[in-house]
C-alpha cells in the first residue's frame, strides 16, 4: 500500500496511507487529507 509522507524542515508532520482510487488532497474540509500548512 502506497503511503505519503508531509516532512518540513526534516521532520514528518504526518504519514497517510494510500488506498487504491482516488483522494483528494487540499486545504478545504471535503478532502481526505488536509493540509493546513501555508509552506505548501
């Protein structure tokens, strides 16, 4: 299983795991993974 990781500055915020299809990444509520980071 695919998994993604977010790193900043060398050190992991956080690990997702991937499963198969499709996911939606963003800062809105609707995605499954949230990012809430203005860096990125």
């Amino acid at each position: 299983m695919p998994k993604l990781t977010c790193i900043f500055n060398g050190r992991a915020l956080a690990v997702h795991h991937v499963a198969d299809g499709k996911i939606v990444i963003g800062r809105d509520a609707d995605c499954e993974i949230q990012v809430d980071s203005l860096a990125i």
